[in-house]
C-alpha cells in the first residue's frame, strides 16, 4: 500500500516509491458530499467505492468495462496537474458546487509544487498518478523503462502527501492512453487499476472553450453516462467548466465521486453487467451474437477399422449380433440351393463375345447377319414392272403393317457400333 516506503529496483536504478494506497474509511470523502449554503450546486449525489483487483481495467474508449453509473452519472477526471495557475482555479470551481473528482498527477509536478497535490487531499479529491515525465511512448518501452516512469510518479505524489489520513489512490491512467498489454499487465500486477474514459472533450487541443463544451455534451449526450476526461493545465477548460457544470445540472446529470476500497469500506454492490456502458435488457434485443466457443475434442485418433473375427458369430459374441427369428430360420432350411447351371452362359453367344473388345467385330458380323434379308425376298422386291401399288396389293396383309419393335440383333448391332 502506499503510505508504507518500499523500495523498487530496476535494471537502471533503484527509486523509493510506495505501493499502491487506499483511501481510509475516516475520509471525508468516501461519503457523499453536501453543499451547505448552495443549495443551487450542482454537488456530489454519491460515492462510488471499486476495489482495482475485482475490475482492473476501466473506461470504454479502450475497454470493454467501464464504471458502475446509472444513466444521467458522470464522473470528472483530470490529467496532467498540479500546475498551480490553472489547477487553483479547477479546485476553486469544483469546490463552488461541492463537486468531487479523480486527478491524475504526474511526478514532476508533484515534485515541482507538492503544495498543489495537498490541496487535492485536503478538498476531498481521489489522487492517482499519471507517470514521472508524461511520455507518449508507453505503447513501446520495455520494462526497463515505463517501470521507472510508474514508480517516479507514485513516489513523487507519495512525497507530497504529508496528511498521514490520506492517501495514493491505486489508480493509474496511461499518458495519451497509449495503452500496451506489459503495461497493463505489470500495473494489474500490483492492484493498480488502469484508467481509460468514455468520452474526452479534447482540451489538449488548440480549440476555443466553447468548442470544450460543446465536445463535453455532445459526447455525454451520445452515451447518457460515464467518465469525462479533462486536464487542469489548460486554461481553456478553466473557461469551460462553468459551463459544463451548469449545462449538467440543467441536463439533469449527477456527479459521481470515485474511491478505492479498504478493509473498512467494501467495495459497493454490483453485479457484473452493471459495469457495461449499455447493459443488455430484456426489452432490448441484441443484435450481436456472442462467439462460437472453441471447442475441445477429447480424441482426434481415427477408430481401426473392424477386422471379420469381430464379425464372427462366436459363443462369447452371439449375444451382441442380432439372432434370427423362427420364421427366418424356416425358411433358410426349406429352400433349396440354386444349381450351377443357372449362371451358365452358352458358348459363342452375343453375350461372351461382348466381353472382350477383340470379339466386337465378331460380334457385330452375327448381330449384321441376322438383320440380312431372306434372297427370295430380295428378288422379289427387284422384280421390273412392279409398281409400289401391286407390291402392296400383292402382299400379305400383316406384312403391311411395319413391326414397331425393334428385332434384338439390331439392338446389339447398334450397342457394338456405339463402343466401337
């Protein structure tokens, strides 16, 4: 826990910092806040206490969870601080309607003026850190260097907290939220939790106040709650804030104070859906499926196929193989068994001559000569002086009429032309 000197050591150098602190239960702040002789401020409706180990990564803009807050709740936060030109005055208006927020120092401002960061403790705020030096690289550094940055900015803030009833926040935002998996990982690893936000009102650009506001409401407007991220050093959001306060309180919204848990205060109740920006309903449907789970299979190995001694009806294995009915066995022992001669084929038939490709011819002479006509016929049919007329008229009646069938030698005759 913060509060209690240890020491770090890293590769470079050994910094004495101190692990991540809780706020005491005794704290001012870790209940909601009254204006007394305001009654138009806009105030603090609740406090929220989150313990980091439970939900260590915070802030949709990054993560997939973000705080518990009901619709119409924001949470303030600012970045960057103590800078004593701009950040008096930030306290000065939050302090005017009994607002209270989450600040996230970083170390050479804590060193520079730790009187700013005893003001933060004494108005009641959370105080988290921000790294030492603020740089824009923590996507890519390796251990050996974002662990000095992590530990600088908690031993600097540490430093200036002399109130032994107060103490460091475990709460961590990364400078530009330029996130990194070693980062988060090694922060987790020590109960600090990591700080995205919902939503920013971009007043680290150079734009007009007015553009900060409007940036600041259409942004909550858009997603009905969350965490505002803001910075204390710009003198552009000490023009902004006022009316970004009024705007809330005209808007209905209510201010959420956030604080970590200790052993005297439990973190507050709430269920694993809450700490989704949008919560599924049941009035709401889902358009997104979820995932097809991977699924493990137990054995890939292919089964050997049966061999025919498992399909033999042995003593051991009749049980297992179906037992033929009476019926069945009557009439396997009434009928008698068929004789050779029936799949005999006649030598020279059109049948064995098929069966080779060098019998084809052979068996295209045969199927030719039955389709031949009988001599006398053809003589017949060359006689001179015979007109069609007497042809018909001298021939039988039945011959007359063609024959519709085809004979089968001109079936096999026309098969064998077809595979020649």
């Amino acid at each position: 826990m913060i509060g209690r000197s240890v020491v770090f050591r890293t590769r470079s150098w050994t910094v004495l910092g101190a692990l991540v602190g809780l706020l005491t239960a005794s704290s001012p702040a870790a209940l909601a806040a009254e204006c007394p002789g305001r009654p138009g401020a806009l105030g603090t409706s609740r406090t929220l206490v989150v313990d980091p180990r439970e939900h260590p990564r915070i802030g949709t803009m990054q993560y997939r969870e973000t705080l518990p807050l009901k619709d119409h709740e924001v949470v303030l936060t600012f970045d960057d601080g103590p800078l004593p030109k701009y950040s008096n005055q930030v306290l000065q208006i939050l302090a005017d309607e009994c607002i209270k927020a989450t600040f996230f120092i970083i170390g050479q401002q804590a060193k520079a003026n730790p009187e700013g960061v005893r003001k933060l403790v004494a108005a009641g705020h959370t105080v988290g850190t921000h790294s030492m030096s603020h740089p824009l690289t923590f996507d890519r550094m390796p251990i050996e260097k974002f662990e000095p940055e992590i530990n600088g900015g908690i031993e600097w803030t540490s430093a200036a907290m002399t109130d032994p009833s107060r103490q460091l926040a475990p709460f961590f935002r990364i400078p530009g939220l330029m996130r990194a998996e070693a980062v988060e990982n090694y922060l987790i690893s020590r109960g600090i939790q990591v700080w995205s936000a919902d939503f920013p009102a971009d007043d680290w650009r150079h734009v007009s106040p007015e553009r900060v506001y409007q940036l600041a409401m259409q942004r909550l407007e858009a997603k009905g709650k969350g965490i505002l991220l803001l910075h204390d050093i710009q003198a552009r959001t000490v023009a902004a804030l006022p009316k970004i306060i009024r705007d809330l309180k005209a808007r209905g919204y209510r201010i959420v104070h956030v604080v970590p848990a200790t052993a005297d205060l439990p973190a507050t109740p709430t269920t694993p859906v809450e700490w989704l920006l949008h919560p599924p309903t049941e009035t709401t449907p889902i358009a997104r499926w979820p995932a097809v789970p991977n699924f493990v299979f137990t054995q890939t190995r292919v089964l050997p196929a049966p061999s025919l001694a498992d399909l033999n009806a042995q003593t051991g294995r009749q049980p297992l193989l179906p037992r033929p009915t009476k019926a069945q066995m009557d009439v396997a022992s009434t009928l008698a068994a068929p004789g050779r001669d029936l799949f005999a084929i006649p030598e020279g038939s059109v049948e064995v001559l098929l069966s080779t490709a060098l019998s084809r011819r052979a068996a295209m002479r045969v199927a030719m000569a039955a389709e031949a006509p009988h001599p006398a016929r053809g003589k017949a049919a060359q006689l001179p002086g015979r007109t069609s007329a007497h042809a018909a008229h001298a021939a039988p009646k039945h011959a007359a009429q063609p024959k519709t069938t085809t004979p089968r030698a001109a079936r096999v005759a026309a098969s064998v032309k077809k595979r020649a």
